[in-house]
DNA sequence: CCGCCGGACTCAGAAATATCGGC
DNA sequence: AGCCGATATTTCTGAGTCCGGCG
C-alpha cells in the first residue's frame, strides 16, 4: 500500500485511522492520532527485506518449498460431491489486511480484522464426518444444505451482510454443468432475437412510459451488451448500468450518435459513441427532457422488470444473458475469416482479434502496466536497430548468403512491428475475461479442429481443464443452430 | 399482487507467481 | 548456457446479477 496513493486518499486515511485508533485505544501506544505524523518506513523495510530474501533462494529452495507447500494443502483441495472427488477452488479464507475498494470507494482503508473459526459455517452431508476446527476453536455452524453447492462460508467483515463462500473450483461437475447450462441459453437466446427485436421497437412507440423505458433498455442491452444496473447502497463506489443510467451520463451528439461516459462494474469507464436506432434516440432525449445529470433516465423501471418482461418473450431469459450471447456470436462470426492457408501463428493473430473486439464490446479494460511506455521505447530502439542491419547487408554485395540474411532480417522486422502494433493496441483492452466467462469453449474448439490448431495455442491449461466438458464437441459445432435463419446484429 | 432483501452464485481486474525467450 | 526482464498464467477477493421467500 505504501507504493500507491492511497495514503492520499482523505477517505482511506480517515477509515484507516479510525481502525487503528480503536485498535491502539487503552494501550501504550494511544497518543497516536494523527496519520501524517506517522512513519511506516521501518514496517515497510522489513516487508522488502522478506520479499529480497524470498528471491535471493535458489530455485532448488524454491521447488522444495513449494513441493512441501502442495502436499500440506492437499487434504484441503477435495471434497466428495454426490460420491464424486472433485477439486475445491478457494480452500483458504481471507487474510487480515486493509480493504481496497475499487474506484472511490467510501470504506476504503478500513481495517479487515482476522476471521476465526467461531465465523464460519461448514456446510457438510448429514453423515460426513466434520472436519475438525483448530485447537481450541469451534465453528459457528454445522449445516447440512444439499440445495446449495458451497462447502464453507462466513459473512464478510467489511460489508457485513456479504457471504463470502468456499466453492467448488471450476473444473468441478457442478460448475460445469452451470456453464454449459449458461452457453445453452445463450444460445437458445438466438432463436428468439427476432421476435424479442420487432416486440422492443413497437414498444418503443408505447404511450406508457413504462412500456417505453423497458423498450429502451432491452435495446441498449440488446445492441451494448451492458449489464442490468441494480439498485446500490451508499457505502458502496457510484458505478451504473442500464437502470441506473443518469442523464449526465450520455450525450446526444449528431446523426443520433451518443456518446456514453460512465463508470461500470469495478468502476471501469465506459466511454464509446454508438450510432442507435432514430426510436430509441428521441425516446432517450424525452426520458432526460427536464432532468437534472443526477436523474435517473429509467426511472420507470429496474432488472426485475425488465427481466420479468424478457420472461414473456423467452423463458428463463435476463439481461446478462444478452452479454453472454453478443459475445459468442460476435467470436462466431469473427472466426469465420479465418484463412485456410495461413500458419498457425497467423490463425492465432485471427482469433486473437476477433477475441479483442468481444472485449471492446464488454469494455473489459486493464490498466496500463507501469513500465508499458519503457518497453515500447525498448521495442522502439530494436526497430532502429534492425534497419540499420538491412541497410548495412543491402551493401555487403560480396556476401553470398546476403540474399537470405536479408531475408531473415526481413522476417524478423515484420514479426517486431507485428508485435509492437499488438502491445500498443491491447495496452488497456483484457482478453481474459471474456474467454473465461463469455465466450463458448465449443465455438473456440470446433474452430481449432477446423484449422488443426492446437486448443493450448489459444486456451491455458486452467481453461482447457475447464472446459473439459466441450473437447469432444463436433467439427461443425456452430454456435448459430443449423435451423436457425441467418439474423444480423441489432441496429 | 409487488417491492424488498438475504442468499448464492457468476464475473472482474490487480497482484502474485511461473515460465519464456533473447542476449 | 545461464541470467534477467518480459510475458503468460494463476490466485485473490471485490463487485456484480438474479432468484426466491416474506410481509
């Protein structure tokens, strides 16, 4: 923490203060009330010379230590389901700490105290024996919920009413069946878009405003892929989504474009312009007529409605199942560009864009790395270089391995610009994420046996683990189901 | 009915850690 | 061939969505 800016956050310092005070009160040590009197640089310094000591180890050190540290935890990572041994995810419970929130968040700093067994509650079958507590501890609970897949929990103690669960890791029967539950629906999402298009823009000309607003948001959900945007207390960050979208957060701009400026999920900016439907850009201009930029533009409807009206036009649809179905379609159109000929480095450069323009589409961001700029310049420097070479081997007309050393050098500048232009555009663009949550491994898959790529050229080991339960899908699987009439995107 | 809220699960980027690749 | 910085992958935990039960 001492490397950020936190301690320059008055919010963070005032939280962190009035949990150490409470912490120092009745103690040697209670004069201490003022943080910018304070010095952790010794506390600091220790924490430094533990992390150099850690890496002046050798790499044997290192493998041992490791090695013993996986035999101590493996009794933690399995548990029986349903007479399955199947892997846990997060075994170990959060450590104490200071709380960071994303974005301004109002309890930032705060102290996270440590949680003890007397905080948790197994969730176990009726005759399984419960595994023991430490010495001289006892849980809070012992249930036996077979509704519920989670193994042990206990209430958060920053924001007291979370539950915070140990689960099932993603590689479990469970999780499985859950996600490919989710890329089913999603999927199925396709036979009803139609139907589900033609009932929003008449609903968009609805007298009630309520019928319009619904109208609207599915729209911008449909066409974005934003989230739902639910209701939020006070002591959490200010961040919105379709719901609770405020006037000040678009801009009507020309040629109905508009511009929107928000802050999303994990208070990351949403900014993009979108051209939309002339419908749905006049009702937005009459849902803001006379609206301060703190208003609601919804402010006739929430999730539950929409989702509830969704529920009309196809069972067991919601809003964040547009997310899912948007992002998979959009990579199974994208895929389908994809040269027969090209090299596997080539098809891989093929899905890797198609996985970033999901990404722009569900704004899934990264922050900047520190050092990026540094290392562009380093790439800059490798440039110059190279062409140095080239034009130092164009004159060296006596060398008669000059044709092919001109080539590799060649080779070797296209493969550089190939990676700087990557490095630059993917700079603040995460494909992570939606590969692991949105994209359906069968589109990828099938894909990779079409043009006999390798499913570790594009998936990490953790990910193929996951998707075990889409390897054997057909050549031909295709997101879009063979009935299906070929639809466009919304408009 | 409908709105509210607790509960349970999915999804999110940052940080930590492991591996890679160029000199 | 081995070191070191860059890159890839995993871990961590905070932040959403949505359902169902209750008043």
């Amino acid at each position: 923490m001492k490397d950020s800016d936190y301690a320059t956050k008055p919010v963070f310092v005032k939280n962190f203060m009035d949990g150490f005070k409470a912490a120092l009160k009745n103690g040697p040590h209670a004069f201490i009330t003022d943080f910018s009197k304070c010095d952790f640089t010794k506390m600091y310094m220790h924490f430094l010379a533990i992390r150099e000591k850690k890496k002046e180890m050798t790499s044997e050190e290192k493998k041992r230590i490791k090695a013993q540290k996986d035999i101590d935890e493996e009794p933690y990572t399995w548990a029986t389901i349903d007479g399955r041994r199947e892997k846990v995810g997060n075994f170990r419970v959060e450590p104490p700490g200071l709380f960071r929130g994303r974005g301004e968040h109002p309890k930032m700093g705060k102290i996270k105290r440590r949680v003890v067994p007397e905080d948790i509650t197994i969730n176990i079958g009726k005759d399984a024996k419960v595994p023991e507590p430490p010495a001289g501890h006892s849980w809070k609970a012992v249930i036996h919920n077979d509704t519920a897949t989670w193994l042990a929990g206990w209430n958060d103690v920053i924001n007291v009413k979370d539950w915070k669960y140990v689960q099932f890791g993603a590689t479990s029967t469970v999780k499985a069946e859950s996600d490919q539950k989710k890329y089913e629906k999603a999927r199925s999402l396709h036979k009803y878009i139609e139907k589900i298009r033609k009932d929003y823009k008449r609903n968009m000309m609805s007298e009630s405003k309520e019928m319009a607003q619904l109208a609207v948001a599915t729209y911008l959900v449909d066409k974005l892929a934003l989230r739902a945007g639910g209701e939020k207390d006070e002591d959490l960050a200010d961040t919105v989504g379709v719901c609770t979208l405020r006037a000040g957060h678009i801009k009507f701009m020309d040629d109905n474009v508009i511009e929107f400026d928000f802050l999303g999920k994990d208070s990351i900016q949403y900014l993009q312009q979108h051209k939309i439907d002339e419908v749905a850009y006049k009702c937005l201009q009459r849902f803001v007529q006379g609206k301060g930029p703190d208003v609601d533009i919804f402010d006739h409807v929430d999730p539950q409605k929409v989702n509830a009206h969704l529920q009309t036009l196809m069972p067991g649809l919601t809003i964040k199942v547009f997310r899912t179905y948007n992002a998979s379609i959009t990579l199974d159109r994208l895929l389908k560009d994809t040269k027969k000929n090209d090299t596997t480095l080539q098809k891989k450069a093929t899905y890797d864009a198609a996985n970033k323009e999901v990404a722009i589409l569900c704004n899934h961001q990264k922050g900047v790395s520190k050092a990026h700029d540094a290392q562009m310049e380093k790439l800059a420097e490798k440039k110059k270089d190279l062409a140095k070479q080239v034009a130092e081997m164009k004159k060296k007309t006596d060398d008669k391995n000059q044709k092919k050393k001109l080539a590799a050098l060649k080779e070797r500048q296209s493969k550089l610009a190939i990676q700087m232009n990557m490095k630059e555009e993917l700079k603040t663009v995460s494909l992570g994420t939606s590969k692991i949550n949105y994209l359906d491994p069968r589109i990828t898959l099938s894909w990779c046996k079409r043009h006999e790529v390798p499913p570790n050229v594009v998936f990490t080991k953790a990910l193929i683990d996951k998707f075990h339960w889409a390897m054997d899908c057909e050549m031909e699987f295709s997101f879009v189901q063979e009935d299906a009439v070929e639809v466009k995107p919304a408009e």
